[in-house]
C-alpha cells in the first residue's frame, strides 16, 4: 500500500536531513587545524516478507524466489576519516604538526584528553598549553620554557630543547609524547579539537613520537583539516537530490491515497 511507501520515504528524508547535517559541519570546519572529516553510514530497515524464499509451492517443490518489501533506511553510525591533513608551514616556534597517527595529549581539569591540534602557546608559568577559546590546557607530561628563552627547538622525535640568554648550547626542558588508539574511530569528539576515550576506542598506547607506528613531529608547521570541499560539495548536491526524490516519492504516494479515497461504486 502507498502507506508503506509513506514510511519508507519519511525514512530516507529524515537519512538524507542528517547526511546533510554531516556535511555542513565539515564545511564549516575546512579550515580548523588538525579537524578530521566525518560521513554518515546508513543501514535498511526491516523487510515485510510476504513469501519467503525457499518455501514449498503448491507441488512441494523450493520456490527460487520470495516477495518482500523495504520499509526504508536510518542512520547506523557517522565514521570519522583520520587520513592525514595538509601541513602548513606557519612562523610560530611552538606550531607543531604530527606526521602520521597518534595524539598529543592534554589535560583538561583532571581530565585526559587527546588532540591533533599543535597550536600551542606559553600560560603565565611558562608551561606548553594548547590554546582554545576560553583556557589553556596543559600538555602531558608537562614542559616549561624558562623566562629568559630565546628559542625553542621542537625535534621530530619530540624533544624539546631551548636556547636561554647568556648561554651557547641548547638544554633540553622536556619530551613530547602521542598516544596511539587501536580503535581511533571509537573515541568521543568533545570540541575544540579534543577527543576522550571510551571503551571501543582502547586505552592510550602512549610513547615517543616514531616509535611503534607514531608519528613523528614537525615544528613550524600544523595540519590541516582533512576536508575536501569539492568532494563535500559533490555530496551536498547528491544529498539534496536523494531528498527531493523523497519528497516525490511521499508527493505520489499521497495522491494514490487521495484516488483510492475518492473511488465511487457505481
């Protein structure tokens, strides 16, 4: 009946609304420093199945095929893509970018959190903080910069080493570490570039970066957002005709409903 028709393409709408939802906010965020792009996942409905396939024929004999129908589709997950983002080469000494997997991490009131966002600055204590809108978050383990420092010098297998005044070699103040997940795609996105961690993404594999699969560091530099604005345009307009085709197939079904209502017995 048209009925099912209704609910089936009710379904996708609501699908194709949510994919949409998806693709504006990669949009928005092409240009936030280490943002991973996601895409939506859908998975179909439960089947009506008004004969099965297999079942005996009036003779006893296996009918090949069954008689079903769809009752649409929902959205089964949204998959962020951690393929790496552009470098781009910046003037700050503490801009640091990873060169492949892993997360620097950071402490956010007690709590652990992870981040591929190397925009870090100095707090008043002379600590390594990355920046957000409202507090800065400490690095872990913690660095600090001595007042008197002329340079920083940020090595690719993490070291950070610094130049003070009156002084002709650089010391090391401390070591960078990333994290590894065997299951990055489990791990909870909290905003402003910070993820935690769940059950489904594993616990922290933490160590020196280019060491057992990390990444390694590039100071001057951060990574860039992972979007691709033609692809997500491209997507955009699939999605907006996959809605209208909804929304047509609701327009028939609703006029089917609209004869049958008006049939007369003559």
């Amino acid at each position: 009946m048209s009925l099912r028709a209704l609910q089936s393409a009710g379904t996708g709408m609501h699908a194709f609304e949510f994919e949409l939802d998806v693709i504006a906010n990669n949009l928005a965020n092409a240009g936030t420093t280490g943002f991973k792009r996601e895409r939506a996942n859908f998975e179909d409905l439960f089947y009506e199945h008004l004969r099965l396939p297999g079942a005996p024929d009036a003779n006893g004999n296996p009918v090949p095929l069954g008689v079903e129908v769809g009752l649409g589709t929902r959205v089964a997950s949204t998959q962020r893509t951690f393929s790496q983002g552009n470098m781009m080469e910046t003037a700050g000494q503490l801009d640091v970018a990873i060169g492949g997997d892993g997360f620097f991490v950071v402490e956010d009131e007690n709590e652990t959190m992870y981040t591929r966002d190397g925009a870090f600055t100095l707090n008043p204590d002379g600590e390594l903080v990355l920046a957000s809108a409202d507090k800065g978050r400490r690095l872990v383990p913690g660095i600090t910069v001595p007042p008197d420092t002329l340079e920083v010098s940020i090595s690719p297998d993490g070291v950070v080493s610094v130049l003070q005044a009156g002084q002709n070699q650089a010391q090391q103040v401390g070591q960078l570490q990333l994290a590894r997940f065997v299951n990055p795609q489990g791990l909870i996105h909290r905003g402003e570039n910070l993820y935690s961690v769940t059950d489904a993404s594993g616990q922290p594999l933490e160590g020196q970066p280019g060491t057992e699969g990390r990444g390694v560091l590039r100071q001057n530099y951060l990574e860039q957002s992972n979007v691709e604005p033609v692809r997500e345009l491209v997507g955009l307009i699939k999605t907006q005709r996959n809605f209208e085709l909804n929304t047509q197939v609701v327009q028939a079904a609703d006029k089917m409903l609209e004869q049958i209502a008006n049939l007369r017995r003559f």
